[in-house]
C-alpha cells in the first residue's frame, strides 16, 4: 500500500502543478460553498417553506373571522345628532338664568352681563354672545369655568381676561365671553 499512496502523492503534486494555485483556491471555494448550502441555506430554505404554510394558514382563519367593514355613515349624520343636542333658541334665558345660577354657587359676584344674538351664515345655528364680568378668586372661576361648560350644551368660551386689583387678597376681575350655540326655532 505504500506505492499505492506515493503514486497517489504524486498524481496530486502533478494536478497542483499543472493547475496553479488560483485554480485550487477555486476548487476549494466551491467545495466550502456546496457544504455551505448543505449545512445552512438548504435548512433555512426548509424553515422558510413552513412559515410561509403557517402564514397561509393564519389568514385563512383570519379571514373567516374577520368582521365585515361597517357600511360607512354619511358625513352629514353626526352633524344632525349634534344639530338635536344643541339646546332650542327659547331656552335662551334660561340658559342665562343657569349661567348666573351656577356663577351664584361657586362663589362669584356678578356685577351686569351683555347678551346680544350674533349672526350665523349657514342658518342652521343661531349664536348668542354673552360677557359675564365676575369677581371672585381663581378657584371659584375655574370651578365656575368647569361647571357651566359641562353642563351647558353648546356653550363655548370665547375669550377670558384676568385682572387683579393691588393689594394681597384682593378678588379678581374676570371677564368672561361666551358663545352659545341654539337651534332655531322651526
């Protein structure tokens, strides 16, 4: 066997030689990329095959479970529910009435108010302007602020001027400027 093995040294030596090195470098490249594919790509390949299936599968059962788009409602719809909540142009005093009232329980003076209807281009709404000039700490008017918005449908501050007199403990004046917004009478 030992002429068997230099024989086969010497076909190799011969190869090498007549082949270069650049040659063998590329045999060996492609040897290193076959075991590459084998032992790496070929697995990946296999687990890619079944993530796909499994997506499949999951939107199969999603789309059977899927709920059907609700039809879409028209633009003009939530306009109308909020048209109804407003308050009707009639109750106008006595939405100035629980203005004062809720001003009275949180603490506030009162001095005089302006009223006046405003204009509304679209005719669909009638706007009221009221200036409240009230007296008082700043509590009571944010708690005054709170209440009369949230309780008050369509009612809007429009704009708040603060002033404090000299002096420490001194209430301040408050303007307040309110929009509320009616339904017209029909």
């Amino acid at each position: 066997m030992d002429a068997a093995l230099k024989r086969a040294r010497w076909r190799l030596r011969r190869a090498v030689a007549a082949l270069g090195w650049a040659a063998i470098g590329g045999v060996a490249l492609g040897l290193f990329a076959a075991g590459f594919a084998v032992f790496t790509v070929l697995p990946l390949q296999a687990e890619v095959k079944g993530l796909r299936e499994r997506v499949q599968r999951l939107e199969a059962q999603a789309g059977t479970q899927a709920r059907r788009p609700e039809p879409a409602q028209r633009p003009d719809a939530g306009l109308g529910a909020f048209y109804a909540q407003l308050p009707p142009a009639a109750q106008a005093p006595e939405v100035v009435r629980r203005l004062h009232a809720r001003a009275r329980e949180a603490g506030l003076a009162l001095e005089r108010g302006e009223y006046r209807p405003l204009p509304d281009a679209s005719g669909r709404l009638l706007r009221y302007q009221l200036v409240l000039p009230v007296k008082g700490s700043y509590p009571q008017v944010k708690r005054f602020l709170a209440q009369a918005l949230h309780d008050t449908p369509g009612l809007a501050l429009d704009a708040i001027g603060l002033q404090r007199d000299e002096g420490a403990g001194a209430a301040l004046e408050v303007q307040l400027r309110f929009t509320v917004f009616m339904r017209p009478a029909a």
